[in-house]
C-alpha cells in the first residue's frame, strides 16, 4: 500500500517509517529542503521536497496514497509562537484537506496528550477534555489542543481522520531531542540535574508509538482519539531508573514548586534577552506544576495496543544518545571511578 508520512525525519516518525517498511508498505516522506534526512538514512523511501504550508508539496505527496500519517510538530516550549500556530494548526488543516481531496481512505493525526487536561488520580483517558483553549497552559499545548480541533472537525465532515495521542515517548531516533529527553534524560546524564520537582511523566517506547499508529490505521473509528501511553512514573522513578544503569546517583533534593516557577521565570527573561535557548523554559515548569498522568485502556481494548516496560526504552536512548554525540559515556564511566 502506497503511504505518505510527514514528520519522517523526526523522532516518532523514523521509527514509524521503520515499521512500515518492515511491514511491506510502499512509503513517501515530506522533508524540508534543508532538513537533515540521518534519521532515514539507508531507508528505502520517497522523498518529496517541501513543507506543511507548501500545498503543491502536500499534494504531491499524497498523491496515490490510500494511507497518510500526520506526524509532523513543532514542538518547543519557549520562543516566538506565532509559527508554532502556523506549522502545527494551519499545517494540519492543510495536510488532512489535501489527503481528503486526493482519495485517502485513512489519515491517521498525531496529536498528543498536550491536547488532554493532565490528571494523577485517576489517570486521564480519551474522555477529559478542555471545555476551550483558554486553560490550556503553554502556546505548544494550545496548538495542539486548537490542532486536534481541527481534525476533529475535518472528520466531522466526513474526513477519514483518526486520532492518536502519544505521551512521552523514549527511545532511539530522537534526532532534535524533544523537550523532555533534552531536559531530563540529558540533563541528567550531564549531571545538570541539580534537584527533583513533585511531578510525574506518562513514559512510552517510541516503538510501542509507532505499533501504535499502524493500528490505529488498521482498527481505529473515525473520528475517535486514542491515548498512546505506557508507563505513569514520578520524576524520582524515573530518575531511580537511570541511576539504576548508568551508575549517576539520583539529585537529593527536592525543589518546591515557586522556587522551580521562579528559577523557569528567570532562565526564559534571560534567553529572551540575549536571543538564546532558556535552560529552565518556564513553560515546562508550568506544565509539570500537575502530574501528567494518563490511561491507555481505550487503545489497548479497541486497537490490541501493547504498552512495553519503559526500562529497556530508557536504555535505548541513552545508548542512542551517547553513540551519537548528545551525551558523553565518559561521564558514566568517571561515576563510576569515583564510586
């Protein structure tokens, strides 16, 4: 089956691609004209040069394909947002318009759980919802709250849109790390983890995304969302679980939420100030004042979806990670001397 793919050359997308190609799909991919294209390297794949507000490029991918996945984001959590509006709103109303036009008889939507008001207990599953825009905190999760609208309004209208939303996912491929790895797992291997917030994560294998993606394509209601999670792990878990193979001890203390709120304040009026990436985007400290927790059960009982232990996927990007430059071994190696 021929398959277009935007969002290809990024983190959940390579590792889709992968599987589809595993599983004997004929795949083109939307890739910028200076994009990097490593993550596809040696990947039997057509490329179509062009980007979501190009609709001559969306129309030439879609072109003769019964399977789109709309996996393409920005994601960032500080900076102008007026292109984080453009790319993953307008884009997406773009992408799916298209893909309808051309005959398409699934197009599958990457949301994200960033589209679903967290909750710790119970977790939230696919019925939490924003009554609007206006709660949801952080220009990135209102995009993706405004651009699950729009699909959901697109399959109301009779597009064959089905909606996915990962939440965190860990593993391989991570080519531009995402907020979380840069501000977590890197962080923490480079020792820049100096103290732990109250806060929790809902972790996924990234490969477990990609299953999940092909069977919501496969299984999945049109017009239905379907959370792709794994595991809910509080920040000390997760720190417990990296220490637990890479020898660096888990930070001691623990940081209260104003003093977190103050430090992220500080960092981003800096960064704004000197044209700089913040170290502590306050956004995210926003974001982690809740613990993002989530529940699977819809996916695992109407697509057969499968979540993994998140351990090996915490080990599969650290070793992706450090084999390619992000994060030194030598830091694990010198814990380890010092014992």
């Amino acid at each position: 089956m021929q398959t277009f793919v935007t969002g290809a050359t990024g983190f959940v997308g390579a590792n889709l691609v992968r599987l589809l190609i595993k599983e004997g799909y004929q795949v083109k991919v939307l890739a910028r004209k200076n994009s990097t294209r490593k993550n596809l390297e040696g990947i039997p794949v057509e490329f179509v040069e062009g980007d979501l507000l190009d609709r001559s490029s969306l129309r030439a991918g879609v072109r003769g394909c019964s399977l789109v996945f709309h996996v393409a984001a920005e994601y960032r959590l500080w900076g102008n947002p007026k292109s984080l509006y453009l790319t993953n709103v307008q884009g997406t109303q773009a992408l799916i318009e298209e893909a309808w036009k051309a005959g398409a008889q699934r197009i599958l939507y990457t949301s994200s759980v960033a589209a679903i008001p967290p909750r710790e207990n119970p977790p939230a599953d696919e019925t939490s919802v924003y009554p609007d825009v206006a709660p949801v905190i952080g220009h990135y999760k209102k995009s993706k709250f405004l651009a699950e609208q729009v699909a959901l309004n697109l399959a109301r209208q009779g597009a064959p849109v089905v909606i996915v939303n990962p939440s965190t996912p860990i593993g391989a491929y991570d080519i531009k790390p995402t907020p979380t790895s840069k501000n977590l797992i890197l962080d923490f291997l480079q020792r820049r983890m100096p103290a732990i917030l109250d806060t929790g994560l809902n972790l996924v294998d990234v490969e477990d995304v990609a299953q999940g993606h092909l069977l919501a394509a496969r299984h999945g209601k049109l017009g239905e969302r379907y959370i792709l999670g794994g595991e809910n792990l509080t920040l000390q878990q997760i720190f417990n679980h990296l220490s637990s193979f890479t020898s660096i001890p888990v930070p001691r203390l623990k940081i209260p939420y104003p003093i977190a709120y103050l430090a992220g304040a500080l960092s981003t009026g800096q960064a704004y100030l000197f044209d700089s990436e913040p170290r502590i985007p306050l956004e995210g400290v926003r974001m982690a004042r809740h613990k993002m927790f989530y529940d699977s059960s819809k996916a695992k009982k109407e697509l057969g979806y499968v979540a993994s232990p998140i351990l090996p996927a915490l080990k599969r990007a650290v070793e992706w990670f450090r084999s390619n430059e992000y994060a030194r071994p030598r830091l694990a190696s010198r814990d380890l001397r010092l014992g």
